[in-house]
C-alpha cells in the first residue's frame, strides 16, 4: 500500500543528536585569578578574585578582594596597587576562609595555572591552614589539548580569540572574568569532542620555613618567606645508577622532583640532599629517579622518564626512603 504523503509530511523532521555530557568531567570550576608582589617564593598577595562556575561553565557568582600584602606591593605599574591603597585591605589570614569556600568541592582554573595555585598554597601554608581544592586546569593547556589557532598563550589572545573584551588587563576581577567568558565555549568544545580535560592533583603546601635573618636568628616578620635561594654544593657520592623498587635509596643517586609536592619543594630537596643524594634538575638517561604525585601528567620530566624507562615513585613513597637511606659503595 502506498503510504499517505500528506501524512508523511506532517512528521517532524528528525532533530541531530546532542552529544551527552562527558560524565567524568567536574561538577564546578572556581576561575581564579591573584595579583602579587612579584613572581618568587616570598612573594605575597595583593589581591585576588574568583567565578564559580557549575558544571557548563555558566557563572554562578563572582568575589574580588584586595590583599595587604604586609610588604612592599612590587610591579604597581601592572596591578595598580599601591601601598597606601592596601594598607587597610585585609590580611590573607582574614580572608583565607571566605577564599576557600570559593573553592570548596570545585576545580580550580586559571590561566597558568602552577602559578596562581602556588601562590594560593603558600598563603594558606603561611597561615597553617589548608586549600579546600584537590584538583586545577590550566587553560594554556587546555587550549593545546584543543589545538586552538592561537598566535600565543597570553590570556588577551586567548580572549580574543573567543571575542571577549577585556577592560582592565590585571585587574584580579577582570582578568577573572575574561577567563571565566573564555573557558565555557572552551570547555564546551571538549566536551564536544570527547576531550579529556588536563586536571591535575593539587598537593597542599604543609611546612613553613621561616627566613634566617643574617645574625642566624629566626624572624616571622613579613621579610620571612619561603627558604632563600642558595647555590647547594656538588653531591660527594659517584651516581651508583638506577633505584630498584623495592631496594633502599643509595647516596649518589640522582634525583629529579616534578610538579606539586605537598612539602615545599625546597624542603624536600634538602632532606635528600642531607641524605647524600643528588638533585637533579632535569632528567636523562643517568637520573635514578623521578618523584611525582601527578605520574599522568605528561611533563617533560615524566615523558622522558617513560622514555629511559626510569623508575617513578610518588611523593610519600620518596619520603619513606628518605628515612633510611644506603651509604655509597665504600664509604
């Protein structure tokens, strides 16, 4: 029987199928942006904004805070604040707990995104509290996850190139929301794709090192900072070559540290160089070991790892071998 053609074209047209939401992405994202006293370890805060964000990347709500920074506030000629302006702005401590429940249960984003959770971590070590976050995404990375036509990674060019107008470049609150307007159609064009997105662990900062003041004497000033940098003499053990799981650590091995570490990077160092071994600070075929909390984080540390076949252990495990560590052949 010859169908009805009237019939037939009173039927809705079939609608193109939605890709479902990737189910393993996050539940929310907290975009961040902090502005500071310069790039360093003893650098401090000057101010810092969030947007949380739900699951889509819509804006739920934005926070902005100046910061006093309890020193000289450094580049004023790029955040625009200046001492007298800060010197009634909070404290980090008097403001630590309203930041963290920005945070709290979401994923931290920034543009680099080492840098601002670095920073974040150290206020809050400094305070002896910890950040309620456990995972960041960097939107340089994700932009190269996605292969984006970009001219660089500069967060105007990455805005531009989803058409945001930015207003007032490092300002926390702006450069907050130009991130939060330009990740949504980032993330919704991995989530087309099926992309896995770039999360990475964020280890809290739990030891504090106060400065050493020339006398020797320990000060809690705010000159106090993370440990100075130092030049640290040649290791006196010849490299007895590779670590074998499941052996002790030899003095002499070379040891190469990647990404966050819950102990201060520098703290940690020393304690493996008190033990006799070598700190590297790249790795090659003669590295004995890479320590890493984030082993799928495709580093250059940990690809060429992968690559010499040189073995990887996390941060706890590296801790554990610190305590008891094999005296070099003859000594």
């Amino acid at each position: 029987m010859l169908e009805d053609q009237s019939a037939a074209d009173a039927r809705p047209a079939a609608q193109p199928t939605t890709p479902a939401w990737p189910s393993e992405y996050p539940d929310g994202y907290a975009v961040v942006d902090v502005e500071t006293t310069g790039l360093a370890r003893e650098d401090r805060i000057v101010s810092a904004a969030v947007y949380r964000l739900d699951a889509r990347g819509d804006v739920v709500d934005h926070w902005y805070t100046p910061v006093n920074p309890q020193r000289d506030p450094g580049p004023t000629w790029i955040h625009g604040l200046t001492s007298e302006m800060l010197a009634d702005a909070p404290l980090f401590p008097e403001i630590a707990e309203e930041f963290a429940e920005r945070l709290r249960g979401r994923v931290l984003v920034a543009h680099n995104a080492v840098f601002d959770w670095s920073m974040i971590a150290r206020e809050y070590a400094r305070a002896r509290l910890e950040v309620p976050v456990r995972q960041r995404l960097c939107t340089i990375a994700l932009s190269k996850e996605l292969d984006l036509p970009l001219a660089n990674h500069r967060l105007e060019t990455l805005a531009a190139h989803y058409g945001v107008v930015q207003r007032r470049a490092h300002h926390a609150l702006d450069d907050a929301r130009v991130l939060a307007e330009a990740f949504r159609p980032s993330l919704h064009m991995a989530a087309r794709g099926g992309i896995r997105l770039p999360l990475l662990a964020c280890r809290p900062m739990t030891e504090w090192t106060d400065a050493i003041t020339s006398g020797g004497s320990r000060s809690r000033s705010h000159a106090g900072s993370w440990r100075p940098s130092r030049k640290r003499p040649a290791c006196p053990y010849p490299n007895p070559g590779r670590y074998e799981p499941g052996k002790p650590l030899v003095q002499g091995m070379r040891v190469a540290i990647s990404g966050d570490t819950s102990v201060d990077r520098e703290l940690l160092e020393d304690r493996a160089i008190e033990a006799g071994l070598h700190i590297a600070t790249s790795v090659s075929r003669l590295t004995s070991l890479l320590v890493t909390n984030d082993p799928d984080a495709g580093t250059s540390k940990v690809v060429k790892a992968r690559a010499y076949g040189t073995p990887v252990i996390d941060e706890g495990a590296f801790t554990q071998l610190l305590r008891d560590v094999a005296p070099a052949p003859g000594e």
